[in-house]
C-alpha cells in the first residue's frame, strides 16, 4: 500500500487534536492511517501527564 503522504499529515494533525473530521480529496486509508497514529500519541502524551502527577502528589 502507497501512503499519500499529505492525507496522512492531514490525518495525523487531526488525530492530535482528537477530531475526527475527514477532509474531502483525501486518501481514506492514508488519512486514517495518520489519525490513528496521531490518537495514539495524544493518548500516550495524557498518560504520561497522569502518572507524572500521581508521583508528585505522593
């Protein structure tokens, strides 16, 4: 599979700020592909934030 580069930028900012609105003359899987990946590291960067501030509580 060929990533259209530009739909996944697309896809990946849009992922970061957890907004699931595809662009129209987007590639679908190349799009999806970079939301994913962007979800995935705004859910990693609130998991560490999380557990960061447990610790300084204790």
């Amino acid at each position: 599979m060929k990533v259209d580069k530009k739909s996944w930028q697309q896809g990946y900012e849009a992922g970061l700020r957890q907004q699931e609105s595809q662009p129209e003359n987007t590639d679908v899987l190349s799009w999806h592909a970079g939301f994913l990946e962007g979800q995935e590291e705004t859910e990693m960067k609130i998991k560490t934030h999380r557990e960061q501030s447990r610790r300084k509580k204790s």
